[in-house]
C-alpha cells in the first residue's frame, strides 16, 4: 500500500513523545525517534507517507511480519472472549499455546513457565538453576546479551553491562568460540572450538565445579554479531555440565520460532539444553509474551516443592492467544522453510557476493533469516570499522552507513561494527532482493572509510 502523508498527527506524536516519553538505552535530549504511522508485512511507514523495509524485524521480533490477518484476528477473538485471567487458573489460551510450543522445543522441555519477554525468562531461569543445585555461580559469555533486567543484564557480555555491573551478581563470564576475532589463536574451526571447551573448563575448575549453577549460553549470540558455533561446541558444553552437574541453559529469546530457519536454534546442533528461554518470535512481538522451557529433571525439584517465583501476567490469554495463531500460521503456511530456503538461495549468496566487492565487509555469517555483516577499516588486519563500543564522531563511519540504508528506504540493525540481516522470516524473494540492493549502495558509503 501507498500510505498518506499525516504530517500535523505526525507533529502532535513527536512532540509528546519527546514531552513524555523516556526511552531505552539513550541519551534523552540526544535522540530523534521516527514517528511511525503504520506497518504491514515487511514494511512500516512514517506520517510523511516514507516506507521502510524493515531488515530489522522490530527488535528481531517480527518473524511473521507486521499486522498479519490470522493473528489480529486470534487477538481480537481472544479480546471478545476472555481479556485476562490471572496465572493461578487453567485458560484455554495459555494451555494451548503451552502444549504448541512443547511440541516443538527439542527433547523433554515439556513444561512450559510463561514470563512478560526474555529478560524476565532468562531470570527465572537461572533461579530455577541455583535452586534446582543450591549452587550460586552462572557462567555466561563475553559477547553475549541477556537481557535488561538486573541478573540478565549482569549476564551479557558487552557494554550494555558495565554501568549496571554490580559486581556481586555471582556471574563468571568467558569466552566463546568466534574464529574471525578468536581469543585462543586458533587457525580453523576445530581449533577454536576444542580451544573454547578446553578455556571453559578451566574456567570452572578455577571457580569451583561445586560452586556453578549453570552456563548461560545463547545458541547463535544475536545482537553481538551471529556468531554460529562450531560443530561439536554446544555438543561439547552439554558434556561439561553432565560432568560437573551444571544447568545447561540456551537463550533462543532471539534465534527462536523459525529465526535460524528451524523453530529452534538448537535444532541446528542437536542439543538439548536443561532450560531454554524464549520470547520475540513466538508471537512476532503482537503481545508481550516469553518463557522457559523446563526439562523434566529440573520440574521435578519442584514437583512438591514451591517454586518461589511468578508473574502478574504470566500467560496472559492475549499474548498466548497470539502465540497459538503465530505459531499455526507459521506452520500452515511453511514459514520457518521459507527462512531457511531464502537463507541458502537468496541471502547467503547475495551477502558473499557483496563481501567480494566491498572491502568493509570482513565476514559473512548466518543462516535462515539470521545474517551479520562485520564492518572493518582493514579487510587483512581485521580492524573494525569504528572502535569498540565507539559513540559520538567515532562512531560515524557506521551512522553514514545506517543513514544511506534509511535514505534508501531500508531500516538497517546495526550493533557496533556490524551490520544485521534480519528482516520477516516470510519476506518476499523480490522484498529481500530490494533489501540487499540497498545494502549494497549503503556498503559504497562504509567503503569510504577503509584503509
């Protein structure tokens, strides 16, 4: 659709959003949000009638898109019927939308504890684990995000941490296996990923075995680059926690519900972890809605033992009713194939195509409806596009890159030196084709800024 320009409802939304509005993750008075109009499928709009492909997906969320039919409608049925309930009772909704997602997590994760989003699942997870062990320790990777909330943030393992970072949050972070930045000076996949199983292990000889509740893992770390493990490293973390007892915990809050073109990531790796959180994709963001899904070893410490912990909103009948249609479409109109084939024809040949031609690109990596560009000054040497963590003039090679995308009509996810290809895991060939088209010319802009 061609939207309408409605620019005194535009002028009256940016003016109290900026009267009132106090946002994530920002400096107040040094922000410029875009008033947005309206959304649907893979594009929204602002209120001077401007479309955006959206290759971010919201927040990586949208994996079916924005407004689809079949999930406005579940919402809006579910409205007529039973607005809210509260967690204590058995609603039709939440069981259904329970039973859909057991269906589909990997081995015996059964049982499903519903949270508000995947900050709140990460942290119900690591109090089921130190409950479920009476240990205190949770090891989690640098180059990792969990979440804002106080323990998920105290988890993640890039700068989102350091001001918040209280110290006495009993986290030990660690390194993971990333060949292209590798911290264990390997030359080849194999490499990396005995030299990060053999690091983490010391890790927790040195800390303790007796003293560690869990690892904290995201199957394929999202907003810190995609970076897919090597084979036989989740496969390899799941001995580890066998050995010392450990919870084996996966966050697929982002690489979940068709993301990796298989519903979940660990599918990729034929692991089962102890816990998995969830949230995003499993009702495409409609709702708040996430969640742990719990093995039966870990349900039966509380069988007959109180789990000391609950959500006002947990399962809310809206939220799981959008997840039970999310996840019907998904299935009837085979989304999570068309992640995956596009992912193989379209994206991947596409984005090493341009990494030929562009040197800012240093590497190509994903799969599905998952892909990162990292951006480097120097393609031999690896040096980033912008410093770590780089804000202000700094960080300008990457805000030219990200305004030459906008310019073009592509909203781009772009996270330090990197850029992400993330758009609705049932975009079109012909929109995604679009997309990468508008990549390319914003690419011309990074190159500008190599050495």
């Amino acid at each position: 659709m061609t939207p309408e320009p409605h620019l005194q409802a535009g002028a009256a939304v940016k003016a109290a959003d900026r009267a009132h509005v106090f946002h994530s993750w920002s400096a107040q008075e040094l922000i410029d949000p875009l008033a947005v109009a309206g959304a649907e499928g893979s594009y929204f709009w602002d209120y001077e009638g401007k479309r955006y492909l959206d290759l971010a997906s919201g927040l990586v969320y949208t994996n079916i898109g924005y407004q689809h039919p079949k999930v406005v409608a579940a919402i809006q049925e579910q409205a007529a019927k039973m607005t809210t309930f509260a967690p204590a009772f058995a609603v039709e909704a939440r069981s259904e939308a329970a039973r859909l997602i057991a269906e589909r997590t990997p081995g015996d994760l059964d049982k499903i504890f519903f949270t508000n989003g995947g900050a709140d699942a990460v942290e119900h997870a690591v109090r089921m684990a130190r409950l479920h062990t009476g240990r205190p320790k949770v090891l989690s990777a640098y180059r990792s995000y969990h979440g804002g909330t106080q323990q998920a943030i105290n988890l993640t393992g890039d700068p989102r941490r350091w001001a918040s970072d209280s110290g006495t949050a009993g986290v030990v972070h660690f390194w993971g296996p990333f060949l292209y930045l590798s911290r264990f000076y390997a030359e080849t996949e194999e490499q990396e990923c005995a030299r990060a199983l053999e690091h983490l292990e010391t890790t927790i000889a040195f800390e303790g075995p007796a003293s560690v509740a869990a690892i904290v893992l995201e199957t394929v770390p999202g907003t810190a680059g995609i970076m897919m493990p090597p084979a036989g490293y989740l496969a390899g973390v799941r001995e580890i926690c066998d050995k010392y007892g450990i919870v084996f915990v996966l966050d697929e809050v982002m690489a979940g519900f068709g993301r990796t073109g298989t519903w979940f990531a660990a599918d990729l790796y034929d692991v089962v972890p102890d816990l998995m959180t969830f949230a995003k994709g499993v009702n495409s963001g409609y709702v708040p809605l996430g969640g742990v899904a719990i093995s039966a070893k870990i349900a039966e410490t509380f069988a007959e033992r109180p789990y000391p912990g609950g959500l006002t909103y947990s399962g809310h009948p809206l939220a799981c009713a959008a997840a039970v249609a999310t996840i019907n479409v998904m299935a009837e109109e085979g989304i999570v194939e068309h992640a995956a084939r596009l992912g193989a024809e379209v994206v991947e040949p596409a984005l090493r195509e341009l990494a030929e031609r562009h040197p800012s690109v240093g590497e190509v990596r994903g799969t599905g409806m998952f892909w990162a560009l990292d951006l480097v000054k120097n393609r031999e040497t690896r040096e980033p596009l912008v410093p770590y963590n780089a804000t202000g003039q700094a960080a300008t090679p990457m805000s030219a890159f990200a305004a030459s995308a906008k310019s073009h009509g592509v909203w781009p996810f772009v996270n330090m030196n990197r850029t992400h290809v993330v758009p609705p895991c049932n975009i079109s060939e012909a929109e995604l084709k679009e997309g990468l088209a508008v990549l390319d010319t914003a690419l011309s802009v990074a190159d500008e800024y190599t050495e």
